[in-house]
C-alpha cells in the first residue's frame, strides 16, 4: 500500500491539498463508474393487450424481418404479445395495473437521472445522456418454463440482472 505526505507551514494549506486530492479521487472515481442502462417498456394498451409474451427467434419467425429489417442479424429473441385475450373484468383490472407501471417507469427514469446528477458532482469533462426508442432483442433472459412467458413472468424477467438486450432502433 502506498502513502503520501502532504507538508505545509499553514493548517490551510493541508486543508487546501486534502480538498484537491478528495476531487481528484471523486472525479477518478465518477470517470470509471458504468454507464447506467434502463430499460423501460410501455404497458401495451388495452387493444393490443394479451395474456402470453411469445419470444420469437430469428428461425421462428416469418415476422423477423418486417420487425427487425432484412439486414440485421442479431442472436436474440424478440418479445411479442400473444396468446388470447383477456376476460372483461380482467380488462378493467389492468387499466388500474397500466397507469401503476407508467408511475413506475416515471419513477425508475427519475431515480436514475437523480442518482447520475449525483454521482457527478466532481466530474469534470463532456456527458451524453442518450434515449433509444424501437423493438427490444433480448439477448440474455431467463427461458419460459412452457412455450411462453405469462405477462407477469415477462415483466418480472426484465427486471433480473442477468437480463441483457439491445435495442433496434427504428
């Protein structure tokens, strides 16, 4: 481990040099942290809502290319909503779910911003922020346990770290 004096005649001048090596080690440390991803999915409107999320591959789909685009080639799955629809009284049930996951992305989006603005506070240099909108493939996600996921199960995949995609941006 390797230490470092600092000398002065003035207790200001100690002050003033433990105040210069406090930012520079919050700037080294803002300038190393990960770029933090947040992925967002819009709570699909009652007229396309399904019960079932399909994971449609590249081999599985006449769709492929239409959603992706005949020259993109990506290993992954894309997400689509499937199944039948649900019962009325479900219907009415997830107009009440719909705005509590559209407060909770708002929530998520906010925390994230919050918390970059804080981390930068010693950071010195050029940030982006930047915001893709299009179709997810995942890449990395946690299988169906029968041929789909249920809505819940789905929404609850995205969330687990290990979940990983891109974004095909439109």
């Amino acid at each position: 481990m390797s230490a470092f004096e600092v000398l002065s005649d003035s207790v200001s001048g100690v002050e003033e040099a433990m105040r210069r090596i406090r930012v520079a080690f919050c700037e080294m440390a803002s300038r190393n942290s990960k770029p933090q991803r947040l992925y967002l999915v819009e709570p699909p409107a009652v007229e396309a809502l399904r019960r079932e999320v399909k994971l449609e591959g590249q081999n599985d789909s006449p769709n492929w290319a239409r959603l992706v685009g005949d020259c993109l080639k990506f290993p992954g799955v894309i997400p689509v909503a499937a199944g039948p629809k649900p019962a009325p009284e479900d219907i009415v049930l997830w107009e009440g779910d719909r705005q509590e996951l559209i407060s909770a992305n708002q929530q998520s989006l906010k925390h994230a911003v919050l918390k970059a603005l804080a981390d930068l506070r010693f950071y010195r240099g050029h940030i982006q922020m930047r915001v893709h909108f299009g179709i997810p493939v995942m890449l990395a996600y946690k299988k169906p346990i029968g041929v789909r996921h249920t809505f819940e199960e789905f929404t609850a995949t995205l969330k687990l770290s290990q979940t990983r995609g891109e974004v095909v941006r439109w």
